[in-house]
C-alpha cells in the first residue's frame, strides 16, 4: 500500500484544515478510547451517565492529546531530530512533518499548542465546577506529563521515562472520565485501564524503532536507542505479555467482569506485530505493519474491553 503524501502548504491551504490536521487526528482516537474505557467502568459500577459531562469530558481528552502531539512536533523541531530523520515511516514516526516541509512555522506550531493546552485549561475548569475540585490534581498532572514529555528542561521522553509518560497520561485520562461521572477517586479506572495504557506505551516504544538513528544523534535517548536493537526488540514482547497478564490477573482477583476477557481477542494482533518486530528491528523502514497492527491491537482491546465492562 502506498503511504499518504506528506504535507505541504499547497494541498492545506485552508487554515482550519492546516491546523487541524498538524493535531495528527488519527492518533487522537487513542485519547478518545481511553475516555470511552472510564465511562464504561462508571456503568459497569451502576452510575447513571451525565451525557453532556461525558461528552465534554472526552472532548478535554482530545484537547490535551491533540496540544501534547502539537508541543511535541515544536520541541522535536527544535532539538533536530525530526529535521535529520531519514529513516522515518510517515504519518507513524519522524513527526507531522508540518514544520519540515514550511505549513507551519516553529512559532505557530508552538502557539498552537500553546491555545490547545489553553482551553483544556478552561474545560477543566468548568468540569471542575461542575464536580469537584479535586479534579484539579488529575487535569494538572495530565497537563505537567503532556508538556514534560518534550519540553526541556525536564525532556522525559530523551530520558527514558516516554513510555512511563504515555501509559500515566492515557490512566489518567480513564481515571478523569471516571471521577467526573462518579466526583470521588476509586481505584476501578486504574486496575481496568492499565492492560490499554500498557499497549498505548507501546506504541510509542515500536514508532522509536525507525526515529532511533537520528534521535541518538541529538541526545533524544529514550529505551530504544539506549540498548542495543537486538535487545531493545524484546521490550516489546515484554510489554505485550505485561498488558494481556494485568488483564487476566484483574479478572481472575474479580477486579473486571468475567466478559473484560472480550479484549483478549486483540492478542493475535500484539503477536504478530512482535514477531515482525523481532524480524526487523535492524531494518526500521519495514516496521510499518508492525505499527499499524500495534496500533489495531491498542485500539481493539480499547473497543471490546469496553463492551467487556458494559455487558458484565
């Protein structure tokens, strides 16, 4: 299959279209399933639904996926490594490419993330409002996550805390749409979303895999490019094994329904994504269906353990 063209200034000349898609709205369904996972454990626990809240709630979700995907392609801008990335595998890895390729600026690029974190402030805000003030501690800590990922001086991601990163923003997000509905903490959304916010992290970990060259190159030293490639291959594996075993030992301690097994159907995908994973580590521009069934696998498991917590 041939991959879509890059973009470029003449094919978005219409701003709303340019800024919407520099968002990379694709990968927004992750946040949009983990928000779908939070609600579906507030039914599974008999809440009644708040519509307007929940729809709001997922639509905050959204905002600050959307504002940390935007802040991250600027401070990549700036340390170089999306610049230099020969190897990358559009739209996967190597960034938006809207900075590279002149349809935004480093300075609208870095606005634009800026509004975005802007009003998830205001949502939340009004969410909080509307249910509790300590809603606060979890709208902030997405924030501090979303914005330490990449920016300096913290850089968590060069660091090697990206994965640690991806997985605590995508909890919270299910933890958020859960403590809206339900205005108190409760450990349900932690123990449910932990096996999805594993796969979400390893997403991350397989797009490193083509990005691994040219982020070594600027200091960019998250796991994949602090290890060796035939060894770094295997974190992979075992972060599947982690998830599906998270997910299997909930169930078995009857922290989810019996019918949350529903998301074991996604393993096939995980499977085969490590198994050409392990194949071609060492040749990263033939990771592109190993990213695409990561990507099947984090969102199928999203979808049928949440049709897992309603029916149970």
């Amino acid at each position: 299959m041939t991959p879509p063209p890059e973009p470029t200034l003449v094919a978005f000349q219409n701003p709303i279209a340019r800024y919407f898609a520099a968002t990379r709205p694709a990968f927004l369904t992750a946040s949009l399933m983990a928000g779908l996972i939070g609600l579906a454990i507030v039914w599974h626990d008999g809440l009644a639904l708040d519509v307007p809240l929940a729809l709001l709630t997922l639509l905050f979700a959204v905002l600050a996926h959307a504002g940390a995907n935007v802040l991250n392609d600027y401070y990549d801008a700036l340390n170089g490594t999306d610049a230099q990335n020969t190897e990358r595998i559009f739209p996967f890895t190597g960034g938006s490419r809207f900075i590279q390729n002149g349809v935004l600026s480093e300075i609208q690029t870095r606005n634009f993330g800026l509004v975005l974190f802007g009003c998830v402030v205001v949502a939340g805000v009004w969410l909080m409002l509307r249910t509790d003030f300590r809603l606060f501690y979890v709208g902030l800590a997405g924030l501090i996550i979303g914005w330490a990922y990449s920016a300096p001086p913290l850089r968590l991601n060069s660091r090697g805390l990206g994965e640690v990163c991806v997985a605590a923003g995508f909890l919270l997000i299910i933890a958020g749409a859960d403590f809206v509905q339900r205005s108190e903490f409760a450990a349900a959304p932690y123990l449910a979303g932990f096996s999805y916010a594993l796969l979400a992290a390893n997403l991350l970990y397989i797009n490193q895999f083509p990005d691994r060259t040219a982020d070594i190159a600027v200091g960019k030293l998250h796991w994949v490019a602090r290890l060796e490639v035939a060894q770094a291959r295997w974190v992979y594996a075992l972060i599947v094994v982690l998830a599906y075993g998270c997910l299997l030992l909930n169930v078995a301690l009857g922290g989810l329904p019996v019918l949350a097994l529903l998301a074991l159907l996604a393993l096939p995908l995980s499977v085969q994504a490590a198994r050409l994973l392990l194949r071609h580590a060492a040749q990263p521009q033939q990771l592109g269906n190993a990213i695409k069934l990561t990507i099947g696998a984090m969102l199928a498991h999203g979808v049928l353990l949440t049709i897992g917590l309603i029916l149970g």
